[in-house]
C-alpha cells in the first residue's frame, strides 16, 4: 500500500470516532484505538507509528514474534495479542505480548498466570467473549461468563483487564448492535461485582466495518486494521 495513506486514513478513522463518540455523548479521547497489523508489513507499521500509533495488534504468535523484535528500537509500542492462542504457546506469548486479549479458556489463563508467577509480575488480559453464539468463533459464551470470570480472578498472577468479543460478520445491525449490548451489560455486571481488581476497564469491541456501532454502545477500545491499511492479501 501506499505509506502515506496511512495517515490520511488515521485522520479519517479519528474523525469517525470523534463524530460516534459525539452522537454517543462521549468523549472520544477515553476510546483508545489498537492498529490491526496482520499481514503488514515493518515498513507499514514503522509508517504507522510515525503517524502516531501506539498500540497494535496481531493475532498470530509465529507471525508477530518477528515483527516485535525488529521493531524493539520503537519506544512506547504496545503489542495486543488478538488471535485464538494454543495454551501451550501461552508462556511466549506472555513474553512478547502487552497485553493477551484473546483469553478463551480457563486452561491459558492457569498457564499465563504459573508464567507471571514464575517471572513475579503479573499478566494482563482481556476475557474474550463469543457474544454472538456463532460456532466458528472462539470466546467464552455468554451464559456463564460471570461465574467463569470468578474463577480467573482467582488467579494470582493476572491481571484483569476487561473484555474482548469479535461483531458477528453480518450486515445485519441490529445483530451487531445486539452483540455489543450483551458485551457491555457483561462488562458492567462484572465492574459493579466487588472484589475484582480495579484494573478491569477496558471494553474491547468494534473494527473496520462496526466500530461506530461499538462506540454507541460504550466501547473504549477498537481494532482497526482494513480501515487504516487497506484490504489484507489471503493469509
Ligand atoms: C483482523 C482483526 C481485527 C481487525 O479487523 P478489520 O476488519 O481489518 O478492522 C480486529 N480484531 C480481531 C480479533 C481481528 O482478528
């Protein structure tokens, strides 16, 4: 792609955001926006991080390893895991990784935590949410979130940090806005529950093609990757 598009489209993003986060009574500056970096390549995220970018996600271990180590010279760069994630990968996901946003079984979660006590910190992540009940998404359903949520904050050594869920891919908006409500009454159920540490505050919801939809119902944090760099190439 062009490497100067990229800011011209960051500037279009943002204005978006401003105007949902307008309509919405918010204040856009409390939603956060994480750079989808999937298939890119250095030149391009190196180009997005001089228009201004911070956070940025992938979702494949294999793929973003090489990245995060070539790219170490930038400072400030957060790294957002955002894919389906083997638990045996988990220790060195934990090590590359600012934050773990697709958390989806109790069993990573054992493994990040062992891992954040073995290297005495502890690990952020986000509970990813199946909120649309489609089969071929990964997630925790919705049913017994709240009692799974319990459990992991149990857990020593993570760090809580909200929660996560992928819009089901339809053009149907009510289905969409449907997804992010579920998603956001979850949220607030769990941030009124005492005993769960102050850090869970981030409500991960909306992409290229529903983040306005997101921003309406109370997203704080959107993944933003066509929008920002164009199509992706078949992986
Ligand atoms: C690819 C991906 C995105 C970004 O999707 P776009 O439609 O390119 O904005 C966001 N979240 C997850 C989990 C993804 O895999």
């Amino acid at each position: 792609m062009m490497l100067t598009a990229i800011g011209t489209n960051l500037q279009a993003i943002r204005e978006k955001i401003a105007r949902a986060a307008e309509r919405a009574g918010r204040n856009p500056a409390e939603i956060s926006l994480v750079a989808v970096t999937k298939t890119c390549s250095l030149e391009v995220i190196r180009a997005a991080y001089s228009a201004g970018l911070r956070d940025f996600g992938e979702n494949r271990l294999q793929e973003a390893i090489p990245k995060i180590e070539a790219l170490r010279n930038l400072a400030n760069l957060r790294w957002h895991m955002i894919g389906h994630l083997q638990s045996n990968k988990a220790r060195k996901c934990a090590d590359y990784f600012h934050m773990i946003q697709s958390v989806d079984t109790f069993e990573l979660a054992q493994r990040l935590s062992l891992h954040g006590a073995q290297t005495n910190r502890p690990i952020r992540i986000l509970v990813e949410v199946n909120t649309s009940g489609e089969a071929t998404k990964f997630g925790y359903p919705t049913e017994n979130l709240l009692d799974e949520i319990g459990r992991l904050a149990d857990l020593p050594h993570l760090q809580i940090a909200g929660l996560m869920t992928i819009g089901p891919l339809t053009r149907d908006e009510r289905r969409v806005r449907q997804a992010f409500i579920v998603l956001r009454e979850l949220f607030e159920r769990i941030q009124s529950r005492p005993g769960l540490s102050e850090e869970f505050k981030i409500l991960s919801m909306g992409m290229t093609d529903d983040f306005e939809l997101a921003i309406a119902e109370g997203s704080n944090m959107l993944r933003i990757g066509r929008g920002l760099f164009g199509e992706r190439r078949m992986q």
